[in-house]
C-alpha cells in the first residue's frame, strides 16, 4: 500500500515537473506565487529602510538585467 503510495505522487511529480519544462506559459503561472512575494517583501524593506535601492527587479514573473 505504501508502494502504491510513493509511486502515485512520484508519477504526480514527474507530470508537474514535464508541464513546468514543456510549456513556459504554465511556467509563468506556477511560479507567480515566488515573484508576488518577492515583491512584497521588498515593498516591507523599502517602508522599513526608507531607500529604493533595489527598483522592480522582478516584473510580471520576468527577471530584469
């Protein structure tokens, strides 16, 4: 039953990880999550530092040079 198991969400993780390679819309969707709170906890650095040091270094999911 335990086999059944990890193989079950090992197969679930191969799929996630085959449709974040495959396709880069889907990519964009997956990770949106990481870039809005990067965003936010840059937004609470600036308040509490008083600088903008460090402007939109991520827009829309996309890192910028």
């Amino acid at each position: 039953m335990i086999n059944l198991i990890v193989i079950v969400i090992s197969a679930i993780m191969f799929a996630l990880l085959l449709l974040w390679w495959r396709w880069p819309a889907l990519r964009v969707w997956i990770e949106a999550p990481k870039y809005s709170m990067l965003r936010q906890e840059r937004r609470f650095h600036e308040q509490l530092t008083g600088t903008e040091t460090e402007r939109e270094l991520f827009v829309d999911g996309h890192i910028q040079a």
